[in-house]
C-alpha cells in the first residue's frame, strides 16, 4: 500500500469518528462501513481519494450510506437486538390501531421516552442531529403542547413537571459549558505578554485582563506607605491617613474580605467606593498594605460573585496571593525595567490556584439553581421527619455537601441528580486538566531554545511561550498579534512552506512526533489525551541544536559565550526600542565592548604618539591638582589594637561605613571583625603581623590619588555587603555551593577589588594612552590593574597573609580571586546578568563555571551596596561618583578626548537625578532582584530601599 493510500484511509477513519460523535452515524453503520473497507467495495474505494474538502467528504460518507441503508435495515430487523425497537416504532406509527385511552401505558412510553432524552442530553458527546431526526423531535413538541392545552389538569401538570425538570438539568449543563468556557478564556491570558514591544501601558492591560477573568475586578487600589495607588489614573499620590481612617483601617480583621462599602465610611470615601456596585478589600499578609478589588458590575458574568464567595468557601489565601502580586508588580513597573516573561510564571501560579477554588462558584451557582425547584440546605436538620432528601458531597477539603429534598424514586428527580453529579465530576476533570496545561506551558516559558506555539482543534491559537522576534517573523511571515485571541494559524502564518508542513502533519499524524533534526520548525499533534486534540508549532532557537559531544571544552565555551552575547545584543536592542532614552545614558557604560556604538570615537585620534609624552606628562600635572587631600602615608597599626570590638550591624546589609570614613582605624576593626567572624584567620593560619601590614598598604594604595568614591571607604563597603549576603545565602539550598575556601577567595577579593584606582573610567585611560592601557592592551583595563596589585601584595613577604597554601591551593586561590575581580568590569554587567539567570534554571546548576558565576554575581552586586542602603545614604554615594564622573568630564574637555553626554553638568541636582534613575531602574535593581531570587528572597530589604531611592530621584529630577 503506497503512502498517499494509507494517508487517505487514516482520513477516512477520521472521518467516521466525527460523524459518530456528532450523531450522524451510529456504531452497527460505522462497522458496516468499516467492512466495506476491508473487503474493498468499489464504490467506496473510489469515494474515499475523491474529495479534498472536509464537509463535502462527509456528505459524500453519508449519501453512500443512505444507498446501502435498506441493506441495513434488512439486517437489523432480522437480528434479535433490534426487534424490540422495531416492534416499538410499528406500535406508534399508526394511530388508528389506538382504540382507547389506556393512561398507565401513556406514561410508561412517556417515561421511556424521558429517559432516552435524558440519556443523550446528558452523554460527554454534543451531537449534532440530522434532518430526519429534528423533524421528528419538532413534531414530539408539537404533539406535547397539543396534548397540554386539551388533557385533564393533572396530566398537564405532569408535562409542566417534565418541561421544568428539562429546564434545570439544561441549566446544569450550561453551567457547566460557561464556567469552561470562562476559564478556558482566561488560560489565554498569556498571550497578551506576549508582545515583542511590552511597555508598561501593556502591562496594565494585561492586569485589568487579568483581574477581570479572575474575580470579576475592574479596577484595584491600595495604601502602601502613606501613598494611595489607583489603577483607575495609573499613579501614587502622598496621603495622610486620619484617625478616623486609622480606626477603620484597625477594624480590618486578618485573613478575612471585608466589604469596604458596609461600615467604613471614611475608607470609602478615601477609597472612592461610590463609584462601583463592589468594592472587596484586604489587609496583605505580612504587609501594612490595605488592598481594595473594585466590580462595576457592568457584566452579568460567571464569576461575578467570586470575591463574595471568599469567606465561606476560605480562599482568602489565593486572594492575598493575587492583592500581592498585583502590588509588587504594579511598584515594580513603577521603578524597574522587566521582561514580560518573569510575570508569566506568577500570572500561571495565581491562576491555576484560582481555578481550583473556581468550584466554590461552581457550587454556589448549583446551589442557586437547585433552589428554583428543590429545598437546598446546608443542614440536613432543615427537612422534617417526613421529608425525602439527598445528601450530595462533594468530596472537597472542606467537607463541603448539600442536603436537597428530592425523591430519587421519581424519574426525573433522578435525571436532575444524574446529571448534577455528571456535570461537577466533569468540571473536577476540567480542573485538572488546567493543572496539567498550566505545567505544560511554565516548561515551556522556562525554555530559552525554543518559541512553542499551541493551536487548539479548531486550528486557533490558545498559547505562545516567548515574544515573537523580528527576525523570525519576518523569516516565516508571522502576522501575530496579542491582542487577537481567535486567531487560526492560517491567518498567522503566511510562510507557504511552513503552511503546508502543518497540513501535512495534520492530515498524516495520530501520535507524538518530535523528530532530531536540523529543520527550523517541526510540528507534531498531541493526541494521546483524552481531552485535547490540537497541535504544536515549534520553533528551535539558540544553541541547543548543537550537539555539546562535537566540541571539546574550549569550542563549547567559545560557541556558548558568542551566542550569550548576541542575546544579550538582542536584549540591549529591544531595551534601547522600548526606552529610548538609554541612548544617551549612563547605561551605555555597562554594554559590552562590542555592542557599544563608537561614533564618538570613530574619528578620534591622540595627538600624540608613544615617543612623546608631553600630554601624558600635563596629564599627570593636572591630576596633581585635585582639592580632595590625598593620603600622605601608610597608616600602620598592630594586631593588639584590634580590641574585640561590637561594629553595629556588621553581619547585615543595613550597614554604613560613612561614619568610619575619619577614623582609619576604626575601619580596619571593620575589616578584622569580618575576618574573625568567618574563622578565615584561624581556618587558614593567618599571621597577624603580616595581616596587619597588608591592610594597611591595602588602605594606602585606595586612597593615595584622593578619589572621592573608589577608596577604602567603598572596598570595605562591598567587603562587607559580600560577607553580609554570604551569610543569608549559606540559610539557602545553595548553601553548598559557598564552601569556606570560595568564601575566603570572594570576600577577600570584595576589598581588593579596587585598589589603586585612578578615579577615571576603563575609557578614559584607553583614550588616554595611560600605561595601564598599555599594559593590558585596552582590555578590562582597571579590574586587571585592580588583581594584578592586590595578588603582588599577597606575593610580598611582609603582607603575604596565605603563605600556608601550597602551590595547588595558591593557584587555585589566585585563579577564582581574579576571576571575581574581573567580574566587576561594568561591561561584563548584562552577560554575567544573562549566562546567571540562564544557568540558574538549568537542573544541574552547581559546576565549576556556574560558582564562578555565582560569585562573580555577588561580587558584582555587592559593588553597587552603597546604591541599596537608605536613601541619605544611597545619595551620598550617588554624589561622590558623580563627582568623579564631572572631573573626568571636564578633563576629556581639557584635552580633547571625546565627551559622554551622560557625564555633562552632573553638578546640577535635576540632571544627576535624571542620570541615577536610569542607573538605579536599569541597572542596579534588576541587578539584586536577580541576586534576592537567588538566595530565596532574602535581600528584600535591600530592594525596598533601591524602590523609595528611585521614586526619590523622580521627584528631585523635576525640582
């Protein structure tokens, strides 16, 4: 059998299925056909590779059938089964053989008339009738309502009985369809973050969606800090809470959703509840936050009364979880660039939980119907003695069950009970598939090889895992829009070739197909659940289709490290489009080398050559004259006055070096404290005397050039910042990870990591000519100067405080020691960011290469700690870098080295706010966001203060 046969008999096969389930074709006549197949009957042999089009192939199924029906019903009729039947239609077809009126019989035909009805009204299948048969149901109607208008008033009461129970089970059915609808609505969701040009106008759209499909909200807004936030205008606003307002406030109990508009007038008022039908607030767990949910009730929807509902079905949880998440990102958008995809998880968590606690509503709206006709009761105490009732459970956490007076001996009081079981066992099973979609799809958005789209079996899209690039839409002719939810791959997809491999695959597949190999897409059908027959578009990205075994270890590294930095090109690109403000900031100083744009050095040349030195010498002269005092001498100190001294909070973030700045010995305790504290003086037999040398030509070669940030006082404050998220991170599953040696090697290079510096920038000397360029061809020109002095000083017998290693352990040591101080280059910034998220979700995190990572993380984060103290304290560090930047400023203009806009008139409060804002939104905060998920959330406190520094430079800038 060829191919293109064996394709047009699976179609065909396909085909029968359909017409089954749409009750156009029953088993004995599927059978039939299916031998007719077999024996290879010519005339269907011939129908079955004659038409492309699926409705006129079925048609053309069914007229065949029509001209070997009477086959069938010769057939059927003498077969024992179907006699009774037979006997039954001949019995009803004629009315002139019904002589007289026998009501015991009418019933019983009634009865099983009812239960047939019932039995295909309540199957998993929507059938699709003929004809034929709605003909003859319309002249059952017709039948019935005569029959009504002209029998005795007591059988008129039977079919009104009939009618009602048709009606409430139709009810419980349709309950049933809007409540997956509805959340089958909801599921994409996702979609909408999907936009490849997400702002944060998007990100409020996305939230409105998203509380609207949740709980019915239209709008949200809290107290946080003494600031009222209201989605309605997008904004905070300074507030001073009254008294009044306080004592409502207090009145809020925990755990529990109050209704804001009942008994809190003053809240209303600040609330503005007047202006919607309800208004659900909560006090946030582990948070002074009072969050408000707003309904306009301007939609009759399936949910609208979810938040009602919290309280006693108890899912306050799942809405402090869904108030949380709202606040943290609606601040976060507020002071932080983000990547849609981090909420995708969050959005995916909070919405499967709400899905779960969806038959809570499911419940109470069965309730409700059930109450039309029937005694519903939580108590079974509320029926008399004399009262039939049932108990229906439904087998919840909560023990939760109903008590309904019903008979169940009475036929149609069993279909309605039939089918309120049927219909919540089949919203139980819609649950869990959601659970199962919901895993599906987080695997998906985890996964940086590969852009999934899923399409359901109506061929319209229902998931997207990643924002669609420019690239590969203009490869393949992707038209996608977010916004779109019913979009069908054919409108989608405008490649030809790519269409008709799906077309392909759609006609030939039943099963799993995901091939290994080169080809840009594959497509492949999902069909072994029961409950979901659509299929995947996949497209492979990145460098996974490498094959890890082709290459040693050094063409691995090298092929992973060019593919990282075009990603992180692709990233600074699309940061650049949404903000472009970052053009002509700051921000330019940590994009790689490569990625930086050079016209502003494309044309510049150094008047001057390595034989004259005359500018270099003027150089020298002008650096002489800084006001800020420079560091006359070593400041030598011994080991016995180092008393145990108690340094405030020395073992946390919250920690300032600013009040040790005029007292070098004190600062020198600071150092010697954190040594002791981590046992590295007694773990590694450090001698005293030649500690006590080392840091005090530590502290002379930070301070000798009088540079107002990059001295001691900046070392020991990333020392200690290292030493302070050791600690917090040896509380987490990472703790392994930070072994006492790694340990010793990162906070010892945390002091060093900038010694001798010039208070210029790497471009600056590169510019300059200086001998550190020089010396280290313009490559990390500083950070190598940094290591280089720090490993010399190690090396002198005087201050060489690691004379007991030998040769392996010093290597070994020096290796990992100038690997974190290398990290510091600000231009590593967005690869170390991407390689470390990238690692960090991978199941066997932990290598070599990813400590080296991890520690370089902390190091370079630890380097930005003066930014995450408290705001007086953060703009005092701001202040001192900005100094340093305005010199260098003005001395590129002094001798015509190119001029970086973003250092201009740093002088001027408004315009160093501008700078610091870009700074701390781009760089610095996403920078301990990473770090603070990390180590499980433990740096919180820190990122609270980058969060009130941000809004603070907002305000400043405008002044």
């Amino acid at each position: 059998m060829s191919k293109q046969n064996l394709s047009n008999y699976i179609k065909f096969l396909n085909h029968l299925t359909e017409l089954e389930q749409k009750g156009l074709l029953t088993s004995k006549q599927k059978h039939l056909l299916k031998v007719n197949l077999t024996t290879k009957e010519q005339i269907l042999d011939k129908l079955i590779c004659s038409f492309d089009d699926e409705q006129n192939y079925q048609d053309a199924i069914l007229q065949y059938l029509s001209a070997i029906e009477p086959q069938t019903k010769f057939r059927c009729h003498s077969s024992g089964e179907s006699e009774t039947p037979m006997k039954f239609r001949k019995r009803h077809n004629s009315h002139s053989k019904i002589t007289s009126f026998n009501e015991s019989k009418l019933i019983a035909n009634l009865d099983e008339l009812n239960d047939q009805l019932m039995n295909i009204w309540q199957s998993d299948t929507q059938f699709l009738f003929n004809q034929e048969i709605n003909e003859k149901l319309r002249k059952v109607g017709e039948l019935i309502n005569k029959t009504a208008t002209s029998t005795p008033f007591g059988s008129q009461k039977q079919v009104i009985s009939n009618s009602e129970t048709i009606c409430l089970i139709d009810s419980l059915r349709s309950l049933y369809k809007d409540m997956k609808q509805h959340f089958n609505d909801y599921l994409r969701c996702h979609i909408l973050l999907m936009d490849d040009q997400f702002t944060t106008e998007h990100l409020y759209k996305v939230l409105r969606a998203f509380i609207k499909n949740l709980v019915d909200a239209d709008e949200v807004t809290f107290i946080i800090n003494n600031e009222l936030y209201t989605s309605r205008t997008e904004q905070f606003q300074n507030i001073i809470i009254t008294e009044q307002q306080q004592q409502e406030i207090n009145l809020i109990q925990d755990k529990k959703l109050i209704d804001l508009s009942q008994f809190y007038p003053e809240l209303g008022v600040l609330f503005q509840t007047n202006q919607y039908k309800g208004n659900y607030a909560l006090k946030i767990s582990n948070s002074s936050c009072i969050f408000c949910f707003h309904q306009k009730g301007e939609k009759n929807i399936i949910i609208d009364s979810f938040l009602s509902l919290c309280n006693e079905y108890q899912f306050f949880d799942e809405v402090n979880q869904l108030a949380y998440f709202l606040l943290e990102t609606i601040k976060q958008a507020r002071v932080q660039c983000f990547n849609p995809l981090q909420l995708s998880h969050m959005i995916q968590d909070i919405g499967i939980a709400f899905i779960r606690c969806s038959k809570y509503i499911f419940i109470q709206k069965v309730i409700e119907i059930l109450q039309e006709r029937y005694q519903v009761s939580k108590e079974n105490t509320s029926f008399s003695s004399g009262q039939p009732f049932i108990e229906f459970d439904f087998r919840d956490s909560l023990n939760l069950c109903i008590y309904i007076c019903m008979d169940l001996n009475k036929t149609e009081e069993m279909n309605v009970y039939k089918q309120l079981n049927l219909s919540y066992n089949k919203y139980l099973k819609f649950i869990k598939q959601c659970y199962d979609r919901t895993t599906f799809y987080k695997f998906f958005v985890k996964s940086q090889d590969s852009l999934i789209f899923e399409f359901d079996k109506q061929g319209l899209i229902t998931f997207v895992s990643q924002p669609i690039t420019n690239k590969l839409a203009n490869d393949f002719g992707i038209k996608f829009n977010p916004q779109m939810f019913n979009a069908s791959y054919k409108s989608m997809f405008k490649n030809k070739n790519l269409l008709q491999h799906i077309e392909n695959q759609l006609q030939e597949q039943n099963q799993w197909k995901l091939t290994d190999s080169n080809s840009t897409y594959e497509v492949f059908m999902k069909m072994e659940e029961k409950y979901f027959k659509g299929f995947f578009v996949i497209f492979q990205q990145g460098w996974f289709r490498y094959d890890q075994k082709e290459f040693d270890a050094s063409q691995w590294n090298k092929l992973r490290k060019s593919i990282m930095l075009s990603e992180t090109k692709q990233y600074l690109d699309k940061l650049e489009q949404k903000h472009p403000q970052l053009k002509n900031s700051v921000v330019q100083m940590f994009k790689p080398k490569s990625t930086q744009k050079q016209s502003l050095f494309k044309n510049f040349s150094p008047n001057f050559s390595p034989n004259h030195l005359d500018q270099r010498i003027s150089l020298k002269e002008s650096e002489n004259d800084r006001r800020i005092p420079k560091t006359k001498g070593v400041n030598h100190f011994y080991s016995d006055m180092i008393t145990d001294t108690c340094i405030e909070n020395i073992n946390n973030l919250n920690f300032n070096i600013i009040p040790y700045s005029s007292d070098w010995l004190e600062k020198q305790k600071v150092v010697f404290q954190i040594l002791r504290i981590n046992n590295f003086i007694e773990d590694y037999k450090i001698n005293e005397t030649a500690l006590c040398n080392f840091l005090c030509a530590l502290e002379y070669k930070y301070n000798k050039s009088g540079n107002k940030f990059h001295n001691y006082d900046h070392g020991v404050t990333v020392m200690q910042c290292s030493h302070a998220i050791s600690l917090e991170m040896m509380k987490t599953k990472h703790a392994n990870l930070l072994t006492q040696f790694i340990k010793f090697a990162l906070i010892l290079a945390a002091l060093c990591h900038d010694v001798s510096h010039t208070g210029r920038t790497n471009t600056f000397e590169i510019n300059s000519l200086s001998n550190l360029a020089i010396r280290y061809h313009d490559k990390s020109v500083l950070e190598q100067h940094h290591a280089a002095t720090s490993i010399k000083l190690l090396c002198a017998q005087s201050t060489n405080i690691i004379p007991n290693f030998n040769s392996e352990e010093f290597r070994d040591f020096r290796k990992l020691f100038i690997s974190n101080i290398l990290f510091t280059d600000i231009t590593e910034h967005f690869n170390l960011m991407k390689s470390f998220e990238a690692r960090i979700q991978e199941l066997n995190f932990g290598t070599e290469q990813d400590v080296r990572l991890m520690t370089g993380m902390i190091i370079h984060t630890s380097d930005f700690a003066g930014g995450a103290k408290p705001f007086p304290i953060s703009k005092e560090w701001s202040i001192r870098v900005n100094k340093e930047f305005q010199d260098q400023y003005n001395l590129e203009g002094k001798f015509g080295y190119p001029q970086l806009p973003y250092m201009k008139d740093l002088d001027q409060l408004p315009i160093m706010a501008k700078s610091e804002v870009g700074f701390f939104k781009f760089i610095v905060r996403p920078l301990w966001a990473v770090m603070s998920k990390f180590i499980e959330d433990r740096l919180q406190e820190s990122i609270d203060n980058l969060d009130y520094t941000i809004i603070e430079w907002e305000k400043l800038m405008i002044k």
